[in-house]
C-alpha cells in the first residue's frame, strides 16, 4: 500500500478534528484523551448511561475498551453503540481480557451483533472472539499475533468488520486481504494506555473515512502511523516515563517524509 496513500487519512485528521466518543476503562483515560490531542482529533469522555444516547450520535465515532468493565458500564456501552449504530457512525471495538473471565467475554460476544467497524486486540483475545481457546494472562496475550491470523480472517468474515490483531508484528485484515506491519517499539508495551489509545486512534481515523470501504485503509494507517511514531519516539528515549512525552511529540509532529522512510509493510497471503 502506498504510504501516501496512508499519510492522506493523517492529513484528514489533522484538517478535521474528528470528534471521538470514548468509553475507556478507567486507568488509560487521561492518556488516551492526549493521544487523540497529539494526532488532531478531539476527545470526548461522556460516559454516563444517562447521556451517552444523546451524545454518541454528535460523535464523528465511537471507541469502546471493556478493560475495567463493570455492569453499569456495560449498559452504557451498549446504549452509545445503539445510538451511534442509529445514527450511522462507526464504532470500534477494544475486547480488553476476554476469554479468561466470562463476564467481559460474554458482553463481547453479544458486542459483535452490533456490527462494530473494526475490532483491535492482541492475539489471545482475537483467537478467544473468534470462538478459539484463549491463551491470555490478565489483559496480556500469550499467543503471538500470526497465530491469531486465521482466527482473524474468521472474525473478519462473520462480523463484516476490519480486524486487527497487535503486537510485535500487526496484522489487518478485512477478511479478503491482510496487511503486516513491522514499526514500534518494545517500549510501547512499558506505559499503560498505548495499545487501549491506538483503538481510540484507529475511531479517529475511521471516523474520518467518507465510506464503510474505506475502513480497512484507515486501520492500516492508524496502525501504522502510531507504530512509526512510537519505533521513532524509542530513538529520543530509553526509559519508559520520558518516551511517554516522545510518543506524543512523535504523534503530533511525523511528517510524510519520516513516515515513508520508517513504515515497514508487507501484503500476506489468506490461506
């Protein structure tokens, strides 16, 4: 895939300040709302059940992240999906630590007739979704992630949604065609919040997109911009805390020219 082509959904963002609707879990909510800020779309963190209705459809998407999920949330969550599915925005699904506990697998499960746009998860969790047997510890995955790219195709096919499967290498898939992704950093897995905001980017990205078809284009180019800007950030700081601030700097100042010269992609064949 072109990078320029990629680098157009950056521009968009940046241009429109797409307004993204989050229902985050409670320990990422402060970092992703400044991941949003650094790459130009404006956040929103409405999550009472009594207003999210109203407010799902203002959104230009929705991201919803089940990482500290509680049974109120849970029914605010599938109020602002019913809304925004209403009202024709798209939303994206983070399935935070399903398959180990019941509950939040569950409520995943039913989830996925809402028809999300896109599902990002790491390989344990996409394998658990897609009706395999989960391999995760707690919210992290024991499987790597092409172990998880059949189980991806499947997803993709059933729920009609792009499917993205993060970590070392990341792959997205819509269930016709895949796209590897080779950038980041092992530093991105040190500060909490970096995976539960790239959900939140890829509804940025997303909601910038002017059709449904266009959706596996700009999860690429969420993926791969956040991943480029986090393998450069790594080159400013060693340290967890001060790559942090790198991250954002990175995530507000890439330009095509940097982008282009650090994306490694690859087409991957579907069984």
């Amino acid at each position: 895939m072109q990078s320029a082509d990629l680098y157009s959904f950056v521009t968009r963002v940046r241009d429109t300040a797409p307004l993204v609707h989050c229902l985050t879990n409670l320990v990422v909510t402060n970092f992703t709302a400044n991941v949003l800020l650094a790459v130009g779309a404006a956040p929103a963190m409405v999550v009472a059940r009594e207003e999210v209705a109203e407010f799902a459809p203002v959104a230009n998407a929705l991201s919803v992240n089940l990482g500290t999920l509680d049974l109120p949330q849970s029914r605010a969550i599938r109020a602002a999906v019913d809304a925004a599915n209403g009202a024709g925005k798209p939303w994206v699904l983070d399935p935070v630590a399903v398959g180990p506990l019941a509950f939040r697998t569950q409520f995943a499960l039913e989830l996925l007739d809402a028809k999300p746009a896109v599902i990002r998860g790491n390989a344990s969790e996409i394998i658990s979704l897609s009706g395999g047997t989960s391999s995760a510890r707690g919210v992290d995955s024991t499987a790597a992630t092409d172990a998880a790219l059949d189980a991806a195709q499947i997803l993709a096919l059933n729920t009609q949604a792009v499917v993205a499967v993060t970590g070392e290498t990341d792959y997205i898939t819509d269930g016709r065609r895949v796209i590897a992704l080779s950038n980041g950093s092992p530093l991105m897995t040190r500060v909490t919040g970096v995976g539960c905001a790239l959900s939140a980017t890829v509804a940025a990205f997303v909601g910038v997109a002017g059709s449904r078809d266009e959706h596996w284009t700009a999860t690429v180019a969420a993926i791969a911009y956040s991943t480029v800007a986090g393998e450069l950030a790594a080159r400013d700081s060693a340290l967890p805390g001060s790559f942090a601030v790198a991250y954002l700097d990175r995530l507000a100042s890439l330009d095509a020219q940097a982008f282009e010269a650090t994306l490694v992609q690859r087409d991957v064949a579907l069984s």
